[in-house]
C-alpha cells in the first residue's frame, strides 16, 4: 500500500471518530440537576448503567468519549451523533451504553431526558471509573431534529496527520484554545485504536523507505511488531493509545508524548511546537491533580 493511500486510509478512519472527547458550546439555560423535578432519578441511572457496562467492558469508556466529543463537535452537542454514518467499534459499544439508560428512562420517565444529557453525564462518569476526575454536569440540553449523516461539516474533525496550525484552527472554530486543544487531546490516555491509524507512519513516511523520525526507536520496534508492513492487517484493532496505561485516566499519555512514544501522529506533533510541548511537558511532570483541574474546567465549557 502507498504511502498515500496510507493517509488517505488513516483519514477516512479518524473521520469516522477517533480517540478525542467533548466540548460544550456556551449556553445559559444549562443548569446542573436539570432533571430533580422532572426525572429525579436520571443521572443515578445513567450513572449505574455506566458503572454496569464498565465492569463488563472498561473499553466503553473510551467509546462513550469519542461519541460524546463527536456529538459536541459535530454539531454542537445535539445527540445527534448516532444519526453520524459509520460508527466505529468502539463508538458501537458506547452507544450500547446510552441506549440501554435512554430505554431505562424511558420507561421511567417517557420523552423528558434528552440523548445528549445522556452522554454528557455518562462522559463524565465514564472519566471517573477510568480514575479520572469527576464535575457538576449542567443539563437542559434538547436533542437535533435533523440527521445530517455524513457532511462537509465532518472536516472539522481532528484527522492524525493534522498538523498543530490546523488543530489550532479547527479548536479555535469552536471557542477552545491551546491548553484545551492538549487537554481535551489527553483522552487518548484510555482507549484503543487499529493500525490503519497509524500504520502509515511506521514503513516508507517520506517515501525514502523511513519511519517518521520522531517515533522513539523502541517503540517503533514494538509497533511495526503489531502492525507488519507485509501480511499485516492494517484494521487490527486493540493497540492502545497510551502505551502501558490504556484502561487508566492519568498523565501518562503526555509521557509518552514526550518519550516519542505516541502511537497517532497528531499526537505526537504536540511535541513538536513550542507552545503546545510546553504545555504536553507541564502534565507529564505533574500528578492526576493537574490534569483533572484543567479537564475539570476545559471540558463541560458551560
């Protein structure tokens, strides 16, 4: 496979939703306990539905993120995101987990919670069992009424070979800057992804018959061994996003960042500008605490 059919594979991938996670646009009428009146028991059941799939599964989590972030940065967070063509695995298995609370709250309390207050708490609380930090949902928010599948409006997603200028642009498309770009890029501590997202990077990268050089050399030895060039199937699934930590929420994504160690290119390119490596290497030296501040305040963007 060419190098370029390599990219082209690996974009069309992501664009079906990758490891990233939500935002929120500002909205006033948003309020926490939304439900207390009309649903009083809505988020303890999303929270137990969650908790329920993620013993069976801890890879729901990472599925319910990318539903959550693709939903929000869509369309603006509408609970239109299972209208999106072509769910991946992983996005399948979290929309397991939505379906079942929305069934359950149905029955409990016909037409009155929202699919996108279901991702939003379920998000939240799928960041928690993950050992992340938790935060005050607002809710209030009332689901799209079109489908609008597959658009020009899906370019706006991060794609891995997007360079830090036009992840810059495209973040700043919907109001979130630099930390939050990195911040909300730290998702990708828990979670998988398959080969055709990365692959590309790992054989012939400049067309020279090289690796891309900021891949650490050891690491590379160990990816090219889970994605051969030839025989290999570029849609194998489960190689984690976050070496040696894939199923804990915590800062050894920007470790490995740092390291050379990540697995997408977008990832890695945080450490190749000035602004966003300071920013990569501020996590990596600190505890839990630091990231779950700045998610605490960067992520629901009331």
């Amino acid at each position: 496979m060419s190098n370029a059919s390599r990219r082209n594979k690996s974009k069309e991938s992501w664009m079906r939703g990758n490891f990233q996670f939500g935002l929120e646009k500002p909205n006033k009428d948003l309020i926490p306990g939304f439900y207390s009146s009309s649903c009083p028991k809505a988020e303890a059941i999303v929270s137990s539905t969650v908790v329920t799939h993620f013993k069976k599964d801890p890879t729901i989590a990472a599925g319910v993120l990318k539903l959550h972030f693709k939903d929000c940065f869509f369309q603006g967070c509408d609970g239109l995101v299972s209208e999106i063509d072509a769910l991946t695995d992983t996005e399948i298995r979290g929309f397991g987990v939505i379906d079942d609370a929305k069934t359950q709250l149905e029955t409990l309390c016909p037409g009155v919670v929202s699919c996108a207050d279901i991702l939003a708490l379920a998000a939240r609380d799928a960041v928690g069992l993950s050992g992340g930090p938790s935060w005050p949902v607002p809710t209030g928010r009332r689901d799209g009424r079109l489908s609008f599948g597959v658009s020009p409006e899906n370019l706006t997603l991060p794609v891995p070979t997007d360079s830090i200028p036009v992840l810059r642009e495209k973040f700043a498309a919907k109001g979130l800057n630099n930390h939050d770009l990195v911040t909300l890029i730290g998702a990708h501590t828990i979670g998988l992804t398959d080969c055709s997202s990365f692959e590309y990077r790992l054989y012939n990268f400049t067309a020279k018959g090289n690796a891309d050089p900021t891949i650490n050399q050891a690491f590379l030895a160990q990816l090219r061994a889970l994605c051969p060039d030839v025989g290999g199937d570029v849609s194998k699934k489960g190689v984690p996003l976050d070496k040696d930590s894939q199923f804990k929420f915590d800062v050894s994504f920007f470790k490995n960042v740092r390291d050379g160690n990540g697995v997408l290119e977008s990832d890695q390119r945080l450490f190749g500008d000035s602004e966003t490596q300071r920013i990569v290497k501020n996590y990596a030296g600190n505890g839990k605490g630091l990231l779950g501040l700045r998610f605490y305040f960067e992520f629901p963007k009331p």
